[in-house]
C-alpha cells in the first residue's frame, strides 16, 4: 500500500532534446508551486561535469557564477532556484562528477573501502544517493534537476543513482518530469514531436518512465501532437503540459498552475494541497513587469568580451533581476542598456551618450580591460549628480576615481591593475589572506556571506530598514552562530548595531590606509566589517551630497528576490525614477 507520510519525496527533473531551454526554471517553478501549497521544498542541481565547482568555469560560456551563503560557486540554476523559493541554498545543493570523484577517492586512500575494488556502481551511484539524501534531510520535497540532456554519457551514473534510489524507498516516493523541446524547422513550418520521443526512449533505457512531459516550444502544443505524445510516452494526456516560449520569467509557474501542475503533481504522491496557494504578489509584479506605468533606462558597463553582447548579459543575470525586482517594487519597468567600458575608454561612447541615462551601474568584474572608461562613467556619474551604484568592483574603481579626482592622488589604483602603484587604495590585505586560509578555503577569494556593520545615519542603513532586512538578517546571524563552519563569517560583532550580511567574491579590498583621507574628501564610508576587534574591511560608501551615489564591496544581487528586492538596488531605481521624472518636468 502506498505510504503518503513518508517523507521525503523526490521529484526527478531531466531533459530531453536540447539543453538551454529553461530545465532551472521550470524545476524552480514546480518548487515555488509546492511551497506555495504548503510544503517544504529543496532542490539539488546536478552538473555532471569533471570540474570540482562552477569557480572556474569563463562566465562567458557558462553564464554567471552564483554564490551561495557558505561561499559556494556554483552554477546560475541555483540563483533561479533561490529566486524563485525565496530561500537559501547551501553548496551542498550543487552536485558534481568532480565532487562525486574525489569524495570516493578520499575514502579509498582512508581505506574505507576495506579491500574491495572501487567502481563506477555501486560506489560512485552510492555516493550519488549519499549527497541527496543528505541534502533532502529535512525536507518534503526534493526536486533533483540532472543538468545536460538524456544520452549524454555523463548523465549515465546520475540516471542510475535516482533509479536505484526509487528502489530503494518506493517508487511511490519518485515522480520523473521530462523537460523537452520540439522544434518547429522553418522549412517545414510544422511542430516536431519525433525528438521527444526518442529522448523518451533514451529515458526508457535506464528503466526511467516520466510521469510528466513539459513541451518547451515556440508555441502552445496542439492537440494531435499532444495526443502523439501522450500516446508514445503511454501517460495520461494530462500530464502533458504545454510550456510555450514567454518573456517574463514569472509567467512559468503561474502557467503551470493555468493546467493544474501542482495538483496533478502532488496526486501523483497521493497528497493533497496543504493550503490554498496564493498567486496574487507574482501576477501583480507580472503585471508591472509586462505593463509598467514608467519606465527607465539604465547602463550597465562592463568590459565586452570577444563573444558579444550575449555573453555580456549572460555574465550579469542577478544584476539584471536584481534591477527588475526592484523595478516591480517601484512599480516601473527597467531596460538595461550594455555599455561598453572598452568603448567608453576610446571615446566612442560619451557624455553625450551617457546623458540619456536614469541611473548607471559598474557591476563587479575582473582585471585590466576597460577599466579608464570604468573610471570615466563614475567620474560622469558623481560629477553629475546621475544615480550611481557600484557593485564590489564597481566600489573598488569608484574609490580609484575619487582617490585620483578628488584627493589628487594622482595615478591611484588597485593592486589588481597597476601593481606598483604609488596609492594601492585598493589592496590585498595580508590579514585576510590567512583568515581565508585558516577557514579552509584554500584560494584567496573572500567568498560567500559576510556581516556588515551599519552607520544609522547613512542612505545605506535606511535602505535597509525599509526593507526590512536589518530584522530579517537578525536570523541569518543566529543561525550563522550556530555553524561552526561558517561563523567565522560574522567576524567580531558589536553590540547592539545594525547588522546586515551579504555574500562577497572578490580578493582585493580597500586599503585602511586610505580610508581617513577619503573620508574627510567626502566619500563616506557606510559600513563595514568587523574581521576582529581591531580590523576592519569597508563595505559600502556614499556620498551625502549626491542624489545617490552608492557602492558595495559585497553583491546584493545575489540575495535579491521578487518578494524581497535587494535594498540598493531598490534605493537606485527610485532614485533613478526620480531623476527622469525631475528631468521631465525640467525641474533640472
Ligand atoms: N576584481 C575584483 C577583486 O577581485 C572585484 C571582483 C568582483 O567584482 N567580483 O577584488
């Protein structure tokens, strides 16, 4: 008899066809559409490439790093998955081969094996199961998204991992959804469903049968080819739902709920609803998103890479969400224009140019290349009274800016660019360095979350009021306390101060050395953290003077959220708005 109290259970999403067509956001969807059932969610993605993590991997061919709290880099799909859940992931949601590999090599050096030869199964497909397990703990749901596409030989020991896992527990306890895509070829002008009965097939192999088929496509699915479907795959044709291309994200789970998904799914589990879902928040903010009463333009300038613009977005995803959370909280739509650093440098891209502009943005980014045209942007920006926010590297070049134009240290800059620089205001600190070490991980990246102490009477601290996030924060430090692992990520805390955290990636910081003068030259310093009672890294800084003119060495989009939009994000796109609506009105 099937046991409908047995948590957890597991839903198991692959793809079919081709990869790149929205696998992290329809597994994020179906979590959103349980929780918002009532239950508790997690997801695991699974990259099954060799590469230990995704810190390392050229963002221009894999999209952005993501960073989770516990200092994870890890692949964009687990952004989509916090977006989407409004809730934390650790590292251990993201799988590799990498990961899988040496954890069973350690523990074949450790002799744990006692004798035995070590082998693809069962010790790799145990290791699998070990991490998801470990992962789903304390959960209802466990979505398990395997990255790639079925008959990719690497996928084989993931298949045989979540296969062998539906033994184990019941298959009562295991739902299969099939991503897949049909092609609508332009000389045929008619929808293909011949790929998506293969990858059917290919699923079979491995003794998988999907309970569930999300058609991606251009267009809606009609009915014959529906019926083929449904006939081919041998499942109820209401398990054949149609996902056809859209523009706003946050359309996919309300579409998917359109055709019940979230019911169908938990019936599959013999559950029901555990409340009713409330869909209101996301199809009002869908509504801004698609319909807004205003609207602005921004530029985000970052230095071009050979492969284009494409790659260019793609590199800045939570940048680019982050902004339209905030857009929706200000009820207006953003579009974001790619600016070139490089081209700004060689004057091809002026003030003129930049003139058009509500608000501009320097996101974090790395290395030499278009950082004079960097520099020229903030200089436009503050000089000009245009909103400004800077995104740790974006911080790290406005305090280059500000050292060289308005403190006159002339040809000041971070270590990062000109090593022998006479001013390092932005520097490597020696101190960090060790502490990094100490706490285990090994390279020279500060990564991860970080608390930050806030000055009352900065912009920054009133951002973060109003967004509630002082008291939200107040929880992640608790628990942070509590982990032994990651505790040391608070640093030394005073005493009843505004205290936030947010996650870093970075190695340089601004040098302490510096800090006074800048000051008393009016770029003031926000916040900062504490690394012990006598050290501390900055933060954020402003300028009181400026309609708003704001940095961090941190990068909030990481925590941004529809339901939670990052606070200076928010803080720069109202005051962006404000800026057009002055200027509309002439009033400057
Ligand atoms: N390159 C800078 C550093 O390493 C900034 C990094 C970033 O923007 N993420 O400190």
């Amino acid at each position: 008899m099937k046991n409908k109290n047995i948590f957890p259970k597991y839903i198991v999403v692959t793809g079919g066809v081709i990869s790149g067509v929205g696998k992290g956001i329809a597994t994020a969807s179906i979590g959103m559409i349980l929780k918002n059932y009532g239950y508790t969610v997690t997801t695991i993605k699974i990259d099954p490439y060799i590469n230990f993590d995704a810190g390392t991997l050229r963002p221009t061919e894999h999209g952005e790093v993501w960073v989770t709290d516990d200092g994870g880099e890890i692949d964009q799909d687990l952004g989509n998955y916090e977006r989407f859940l409004n809730q934390h992931f650790s590292k251990k949601n993201n799988i590799t081969t990498g990961q899988i590999y040496s954890k069973v090599i350690e523990n074949e050096r450790d002799g744990k094996f006692l004798g035995q030869t070590v082998q693809l199964i069962p010790h790799i497909s145990d290791e699998i199961k070990r991490r998801i397990k470990e992962v789903g703990k304390n959960y209802e749901f466990v979505l398990i998204e395997i990255g790639g596409t079925i008959g990719d030989y690497e996928n084989i020991p993931y298949l045989f991992a979540v296969k062998s896992l539906e033994r184990e527990i019941g298959e009562e306890r295991v739902t299969y959804v099939l991503i897949t895509y049909l092609p609508t070829p332009r000389h045929i002008g008619e929808m293909k469903t011949k790929p998506t009965q293969q990858a059917i097939k290919l699923l079979s192999e491995h003794g998988i049968f999907p309970n569930f088929i999300l058609c991606r496509a251009k267009e809606p699915l009609d009915s014959v080819r529906k019926k083929k479907i449904e006939i081919y795959a041998n499942i109820d044709s209401e398990h054949v739902i149609s996902a056809p291309d859209i523009d706003t994200l946050y359309r996919v789970p309300l579409n998917f709920e359109k055709d019940n998904l979230g019911k169908k799914i938990l019936k599959e589990f013999f559950l029901k609803p555990k409340k009713k879902a409330d869909w209101s928040f996301l199809e009002k903010s869908v509504k801004i998103i698609e319909n807004p009463k205003n609207y602005l333009t921004v530029a985000m300038v970052g230095k071009y890479i050979d492969i284009g613009e494409f790659s260019l977005k793609d590199s800045y995803i939570s940048v680019s969400q982050a902004l339209e959370h905030a857009g929706v909280k200000n009820n207006c739509g953003v579009k974001i224009d790619w600016l070139s650093a490089q081209d700004i440098e060689k004057g091809i891209i002026g003030e003129k140019e930049l003139k058009k502009y509500d608000g501009i943005i320097v996101p974090g980014g790395f290395g030499k290349e278009g950082v004079e045209g960097k520099l020229k942007v903030i200089r436009y920006s503050r000089e000009n009274n245009v909103p400004f926010l800077g995104l740790c590297f974006g911080l790290q070049l406005a305090i280059v800016e500000f050292a060289r134009n308005v403190c006159k240290l002339k040809n000041a800059n971070s270590v990062e660019i000109d090593p022998q620089t006479e001013y390092p205001v932005i520097n490597f600190i020696e101190n960090q360095r060790k502490f990094i070490k100490e706490s285990r991980y090994g390279g020279t990246m500060r990564l991860g979350v970080y608390a930050a102490h806030l000055f009352e009477e900065s912009l920054v601290y009133r951002l973060y009021r109003e967004l509630n996030r002082i008291e939200e924060d107040k929880k992640i430090i608790e628990e942070l306390k509590k982990d032994k692992d990651n505790s040391f990520r608070l640093g030394y805390l005073e005493k009843d101060k505004p205290i936030i955290v947010e996650r870093h990636r970075h190695r340089y910081e601004v040098n302490n050395d510096f800090v006074k003068l800048i000051q008393d030259n009016g770029l003031y310093f926000s916040g900062y953290h504490n690394i012990n009672e006598n050290e501390r890294l900055m933060e954020f800084i402003e300028i009181k003077k400026h309609r708003f003119f704001v940095a961090t060495q941190a990068h909030p989009e990481f925590r941004s959220t529809i339901f939670s939009p990052a606070p200076l994000f928010y803080g720069f796109i109202k005051a962006s708005l404000k800026f057009k609506l002055d200027r509309l009105k002439n009033v400057i």
